[in-house]
C-alpha cells in the first residue's frame, strides 16, 4: 500500500531538552508520533516526524515557536523480507523518480513488516510506479 501523509519538519536547537518539549507538547495532546528522522548539524538538528493527526499536531506545533515546515511524503507498507527496498529502488528507478530522503517506521496494518516514508521529486509519478 502507497499512501500520501504530511510530514513536519521541525528545526530544533541542537541542546538538552527541545525534542523533549515537543514530544511533550505533542503527547499531552494525544498524538501520537508514527515516524521519526533526526539529522543534527553544528546548531540544529532537523526532526522530521510523522503523526497520526496532522490537523491537531499542525496546531499543537505552531504554538511551540520554533520553525516547522509541513510536506507531503510517501508511506510504502513493505514486507520484512531481502530485497524489499532493492525493488521499490529499482522500480523508482525505471520511472526516473529521484528520492529526495527516505526513513524507515513501523507500520499498524503489517505486523511482520514495516513503511518506508519517502520524499521524491514527484509523488504522484511514484504512487503510478509503485502501484
């Protein structure tokens, strides 16, 4: 299954505590975090997460004050198995869809497999290829 999911990225200091106050932030809410990516850089570090009620976490982040941008990403269910990520590279390859940045998660409906979270440079071009 391929499906469309917003993504937030949140520009956090890189310090003691600020992922903290936003899982806190998002948790006290009831929203509950299905994806998560973190590079850190000297001063930041970029969290890009996943959630299973973006309208209520768009709301909830915005009030934190920190910088968040939302984008749609791609959520791929794959089987836990070799070569499982080898053919959605391969297929987008054919298709000449370049990917942008991809992180793993676990998936609800798969109990022995997890999603692959994409951002291409054409999400609906890659739906069509992995469909």
């Amino acid at each position: 299954m391929v499906k469309i999911a917003a993504q937030f990225a949140m520009f956090l200091d890189n310090r003691p505590g600020t992922l903290a106050r936003a899982c806190q932030a998002l948790a006290a809410a009831h929203i509950n975090i299905v994806g998560l990516s973190m590079l850190d850089t000297v001063d930041h570090a970029i969290v890009r997460i996943v959630v299973d009620q973006p309208k209520e976490a768009e709301r909830v982040l915005s009030r934190l004050q920190i910088a968040v941008q939302k984008r749609d990403v791609l959520v791929v269910d794959l089987p836990n198995e070799a070569g499982a990520l080898a053919t959605v590279a391969q297929r987008l390859t054919e298709a000449g869809i370049n990917i942008e940045y991809a992180y793993c998660t676990v998936s609800a409906s798969q109990r022995q497999g997890g999603s692959l979270i994409l951002r291409t440079n054409d999400l609906e071009a890659t739906i069509n290829a992995l469909s």
